[in-house]
C-alpha cells in the first residue's frame, strides 16, 4: 500500500492530499529513509512522521485497505523515542 493512502486509511494524517503534501516535503521516513507519497509500506515497518516541532514514531501493524474508525488505531503501535 502507498504511504500516503496509509495514512489517511489509518488516520494518522486526516486527509491524503495532506498526507502527500507532507511526503514531498520530507516530514515522512519509511526505516530511516525520506519517502516519496507513491513509496509502498508493509508490515513491520518503521514510520516516522513530522508534524510542526514534533515527531511521531509507530511500527505498522497491519495493512489493509478498508478499516472502520474505530479499528483504525490496531493499524500502527506507537514508539517511544
């Protein structure tokens, strides 16, 4: 799945035009690395994103397309810096 489609299905960004907006300002890392908005992101991997003066860090849980609002939390676990 797209990083920024991620996103936007988990919540984690609102809306996937900011989501994308905010990969090609390169505030968004897959394991370390700067992702582009089309970039593909898969279980078990380590997402960073920033937002103004801070960052949030989370491990991707599952991937799917379609989740509910109120599963959209078991998406990701959050990381401690």
């Amino acid at each position: 799945m797209r990083i920024d489609k991620f996103l936007k299905v988990s919540r984690v960004i609102k809306r996937r035009t900011v989501a994308n907006e905010a990969c090609d300002a390169g505030r968004v890392t897959i394991n370390g690395r700067p992702a582009k908005a089309s970039a593909d992101v898969k279980e078990g991997d380590i997402v960073e994103v920033g937002f103004g003066s801070g960052k949030t860090r989370f491990k991707v849980l599952k991937v799917s397309e379609n989740v509910r609002k109120e599963d959209a939390g078991g998406m990701y676990e959050l990381l401690g810096e």
